[in-house]
C-alpha cells in the first residue's frame, strides 16, 4: 500500500490532513481527508504510521477496484490539500509497482470475509 500525506490547504483550517494512495490488495486509491478534533494531533509528522486522528470528512476507496484514476482521486482532495505536481505520476508508479503481486493467505481470508470472494 501507498499513502501520500498531503498538507492542508491554507484557506482550510478546520482539515487535519489528507491522504491519498494505492490499496494493491483491493485494487484501488483512496482518498481520505481528516478534520481537527480536540483529541487529534496537528503536528504534522511524515513519518507517523497508522490511523489518522482527526473526523474523517472524506474516504473514498473502501471497495475493490472502487477508484482507479489517480487524476479523480486527486480532484476529491484537491478542494482541501496542496497538491504536489507529480502526485498523479507517483499514484501511476504506485499502481505499476504493484502489478503482479498477489494475496497472501491472511488477504486472501478477509476479502472472503467482506466480500465473499478472492476479487
């Protein structure tokens, strides 16, 4: 999987974050923004791993093969990130790495269990 952390823009300062990134396992990008709660942290940290703080406001890519243009999945955080000029480029790079590799067991058994297929 691949995230892309992307600023907030300046006239949005209720957004924590966003995100975008290539699920390979279910075949998609997703896109999620996070808004400030007074639990959620507002350091930025590029090196962070995990879920986000924050209230999702968007996530889109929750399903196999849901959101597959890094172009779209772009415009869905556009309205509330800076968007670095080689963000589609490096979404593409992103998909084409993962070209080819295949589930493992652990996968394979929950795709069966939320979705009721191998997908």
């Amino acid at each position: 999987m691949s995230r892309h952390r992307l600023a907030p823009r300046p006239e949005c300062p209720e957004v924590l974050r966003a995100v975008v990134g290539f699920d390979r396992p279910l075949q998609t990008l997703f896109a999620q923004v996070f808004s400030h709660t007074p639990e959620a942290e507002s350091v930025w940290d590029d090196n962070e791993e995990g879920d986000e703080d924050g209230e999702i406001l968007l996530w889109v890519g929750t399903e196999p093969g849901e959101l597959l243009d890094p172009e779209a999945a772009i415009a869905l955080v556009a309205p509330y990130a800076l968007i670095p000029d080689d963000l589609a480029r490096r979404l593409r790079a992103d998909m084409d790495a993962a070209a080819g590799q295949r589930d493992g067991a652990h996968q394979i058994e929950v795709k069966r269990i939320q979705f009721g297929s191998q997908h």
